[in-house]
C-alpha cells in the first residue's frame, strides 16, 4: 500500500477551515451591521413621524382649549340676558343683535307676525354648545411604533418622554369629563343649570390648561432628543 496516497495535507486543509470560519464570521457580523443599520434608520424614521403627529396633538390641545373658553365665556354674558326658563325678554330689535352677534352660541326665535312692531316680547331661545369641540388627537405613529418594535430601538429617555404624552392620564380623563358634560346639554331646559354645565365646562379647561404645562414640557424634551 502507497502510504503517501493516505497523507492528508494538513496545512492547507487548515488553511481551509479557518479560511471558511473567517469567512463565516465575516458574513454574520455582515449580517449583524445590516440589521442594527436597518433598526436605526426604522428607529429614526419612527420618531421623526412621532415627532410630527405630537406637534399636531399639541397644537389641536391648545387651540381646542383657546376656543372652548372663548364660546364659554360668550354663552356665559348671553345667558344673563334670559329668564329662569331660557327665554329672552325684549325687543325684536335687542333680539336680531343677539343674533347677529352671538350666532355661535344663541339663535332667539322670532315670529314673524311682530317684526312689524318693535314691541318687547318673550322668545324662546336655542343654545348651542355644538362649539364646544373636543380635539381628534393622532396616535397611529405611537401605535406603528409600538407594533414594528420601533421603540425598542430608541433610548429610554425617548421612550419614557413619549409614553407619558401619549398616555396623560390627567389629560385623558378632563377630556373624558368634558364628553360627559357635553352630553348632558340637550336635557338641560332652565338657566341654572346651564350656569351650572357652563361652570364645569369652564373648570374642566382650566385643569386643561394647567396639564398642559407639564406636557409642553415633555413635548420640549422630546424635540432636543432629536
């Protein structure tokens, strides 16, 4: 037997293993780079678009806040004008400037068979709270980020700024409050009780604004994380 035939050649075949492992090791880490890259891009593009939909929220809060207290404040002085059972007593003249003027909250019915005559009369009134409006706040950035796996990617900093805006509790709830207010409108039939829901109105935007202070302030710090 031709013992050299049998000779295995163990340098090259060493050379060939740790060749092939080199290889391997290269084509993993490869492999881990492209992932880690495509995670941050995902990461990045997620909060630049949560960036974007907490701007939009933010601006919808104030603005919403702003324009409720406003009409709130008007029904208020046009409520003074009527009687214990939400009529207004005057002129027909007095009643086409309420109407003019104060169309966003009041229309005061006027027949038509007096206008004629510029007597004082008592006529019923409509009120409308239907201004009274309550902001859509966005969170389909929050929820694709959360169901891509987006947040894991980001540094707990950036998760916790996030997560406490989009789950403010104390907002969430005097908004809850003022839905419930706002659906008790149509039972309402005297000016006491509309006093009343006006007041609770009121105070519920007021607690609003307060939070909103704190949220400005996560919403600043989420902004320098960029």
């Amino acid at each position: 037997m031709n013992w050299q035939l049998w000779r295995i050649d163990w340098p090259n075949h060493t050379i060939g293993f740790f060749s092939a492992l080199f290889g391997i090791v290269i084509a993993f880490e490869l492999d881990q780079c492209r992932d880690a890259w495509n995670e941050k891009q995902l990461s990045a593009q997620a909060f630049n678009k949560l960036q974007s939909e907490i701007e939009i929220n933010q601006n919808l809060l104030h603005e919403t806040v702003v324009s409720n207290l406003r009409h709130l404040a008007t029904l208020r002085q046009v409520v003074r004008g009527l009687d214990a059972d939400m009529r207004f007593r005057g002129t027909i003249a007095a009643a086409d400037s309420i109407n003019q003027h104060f169309d966003e909250v009041i229309f005061i019915e006027i027949d038509s068979a007096l206008r004629q005559s510029n007597v004082k009369g008592l006529f019923n009134t409509h009120i409308a709270l239907s201004n009274i409006t309550l902001p859509a706040l966005q969170t389909s950035a929050w929820e694709s980020s959360k169901a891509t796996g987006a947040l894991n990617s980001m540094t707990y900093e950036k998760v916790a700024a996030l997560s406490f805006i989009y789950n403010h509790v104390k907002i969430s709830d005097e908004l809850r409050e003022i839905r419930e207010h706002w659906r008790k409108a149509d039972a309402i039939t005297t000016r006491d009780n509309l006093l009343r829901l006006v007041h609770e109105l009121e105070r519920s935007h007021h607690i609003l604004q307060r939070e909103l202070t704190e949220y400005d302030q996560y919403v600043n710090m989420v902004e320098m994380m960029n």
